[in-house]
C-alpha cells in the first residue's frame, strides 16, 4: 500500500497518525486487491491466584490443599501396579543417534531443565548402548518445553493396544447428569515409573551427556495405554471376593476344547465390564439363570450391562425347582 502523508492534529503534542480517506481506501483496494488489518489490544495477563471461588468451594480447596501442591516433590512416585514397559521388536538395531544442535541461550535451558529432573531423581546418568537426541519447543506462555524425540526407538517397540476410551461412551455415561466436574493431574506421566529393567532403552542425550528416564515420559509409543491402565485401576474386582473362582481346579475328565471354555468362563466372572449408568427413558432388559447352588441375573440396556445380581442359595432354597427360581431375581430384592 502507498504511504500516506500523515495528518497532524491540532494539539501539537499528539503523535502523528496515518489516515485514509474513503476515496484513497477504495482507490488502494482497486490497485492491491488484498487489504490487511492489524488490531492491538491489551490482554491482561491472568493469574490463578487472582481467581474468585465460591466460600464454600475456597473451603474444600483449602482443607485438601495438600492434594495439588504446586510442584511434585523431589523424589520418585510409590511403585505401583502398573509400570511402563517397553518390550523391543527381537532383533531390531538399537539407534544411536547424535544430539541436536543448539544455540547457547537453547543449551543453557535445556541443561536447566535436565538439572531440575535430576534433583528430582526423575532421571539419572546412564549407560545405556542406545540413545535418542532431544529438543526444546515453545509453550503458549512463552517457556520452552523440553521433548525427547523418541521416533527411533518407537519404531521398534511392540504396540500395545489397550483401549482408549471412545468419547461417545463416556458421554452416554452422563445421562440424567447435571453436575460435572473434572481432575487435572499434574504431571501426570511422571507419576508413573518405568518398568525396573526397563530403563536403559528411555536414554536420551544432550550436548552434555546421556541420561535415561525412571518415569515415564512424553512421546512413547504405548505411553497413552499405560496411563489409560493406571487411570482405570479404580473399576477393579476386589480379589477376595473372587479368589474362590481364580482356584477353581480344571476337571481332569475333559477334553482341550472344554478346557479353553471352562478358562475363558473364569476370565469372564472375574473381569466384569464397566457399567453404564441408566437411562429411565429406555427399555431394560433382564437376563438370569439358576441352579441348585445360587441364582444371577444381569440388568441391561441396549446390550450394555447396567447393574448385576448374584446369590448364593442356602438350606431348603437348594430344592426349589428350577421354574420358581428364576422367578426368585424380584422376590430375593
């Protein structure tokens, strides 16, 4: 666009300002065809702490306060259940690969933050015959985040395909909800340990030396299944009330087929899938079965289990006929 002489105000002391006329306007976007708009406004930076809570929600936040401390503490989380393996592809080539490149301002970050994992025990030096370069990249505030580029040694890592969960599952979960709520982890990768053994083939370098992970960090390949595991550890079977079914012996009277079946049954009673929450607006539907030893039945909607039933038959219920007990579901609520 051509410049235009700028037009002085009457005040002396006000700056100068560049102005179109509507004819020079139209006269401009005749001849360029495209016409750019720049627009300034303040933005006010936000701070967490400047938040207004409700007196009563301020009260929990401030009970449990030591839930979400502001930073993880300088030491390793508790070894649990499930740990991040990693199982290589057998004769796969281990990658070697040499450390980027970096300006001095990027290197002194970069070995800042390698400084703080390591106060932190999340990392240590290492030995390890493989290792994988890695890389800063901006943060939307404006800080650098450091990233190990772990595409060599995902090439040859087995996937693990442990289900993610489909959104629209989780939103038929909400049905007749009102009130939600939602828990951000802090970090929480790096509440999750790798698996002991395993910790060699998560090195990584820098301009300064090689270093592997001791918990989990960002960019493996099966990284999203282990913490999807680890998140759905809390719908679980309580193994007391299923130790009975896990000892169950295998009959000695039957064939290899049988066998699969009758191990395939244990699987089955002993990792109940996740219920669904009720629809009222829907059909239900109830499925049982009795014997002589007890009677169960599953409540479902839309082939999707909602509630279960199972009991125990004692005394003179062990001779009812079969016909009253499955009528026995309703009586026995």
């Amino acid at each position: 666009m051509k410049e235009v002489p700028p037009i002085k105000k009457s005040n002396e002391n006000a700056q100068p300002k560049k102005v179109l006329t509507m004819c020079q306007f139209e006269n401009e976007s005749k001849e360029t065809k495209v016409i750019f708009a720049l627009m300034a406004r303040k933005v006010e930076e936000f701070k967490e702490q400047d938040k207004e809570y409700p007196a009563n929600v301020r009260k929990i936040l401030d009970d449990f306060s030591d839930l979400w401390p502001a930073e993880l503490p300088n030491q390793l989380p508790p070894m649990r259940d499930v740990q991040h393996a990693i199982d290589l592809i057998p004769g796969a080539s281990l990658p070697n690969l040499p450390a980027y490149r970096m300006n001095p301002t990027e290197h002194a970050e970069l070995k800042r933050q390698v400084d703080e994992l390591l106060t932190k025990g999340f990392i240590r030096e290492s030995l390890s015959p493989c290792g994988v370069p890695t890389l800063l990249t901006p943060k939307k505030d404006g800080s650098w985040r450091m990233c190990v580029d772990s595409r060599a040694i995902n090439k040859i890592t087995i996937k693990y395909r442990f289900p993610i969960p489909r959104l629209d599952d989780m939103l038929d979960m909400m049905v007749g909800s009102v009130i939600f709520s939602k828990i951000d982890l802090r970090s929480g990768y790096h509440q999750i340990r790798i698996r002991p053994g395993d910790e060699w083939k998560t090195s990584f370098k820098t301009k300064d030396g090689l270093y592997e992970w001791l918990v989990m960090p960002f960019g493996l390949t099966n990284a999203p299944s282990t913490f999807m595991r680890i998140m759905t550890q809390g719908v679980e079977t309580d193994p007391e009330k299923i130790k009975a079914i896990v000892d169950w012996p295998v009959p000695t009277n039957i064939h290899e087929a049988a066998n699969k079946a009758f191990e395939e049954i244990k699987s089955k009673m002993v990792n109940p899938p996740i219920l669904r929450l009720p629809d009222f607006e829907k059909v239900f539907e109830v499925a049982c079965d009795a014997s002589h030893v007890g009677i169960g039945a599953v409540l479902s909607q839309e082939g999707h289990p909602v509630a279960f039933f199972s009991e125990k038959l004692n005394g003179q219920r062990k001779n009812t006929p079969h016909m009253i007990l499955n009528s026995m579901r309703g009586a026995s609520n």
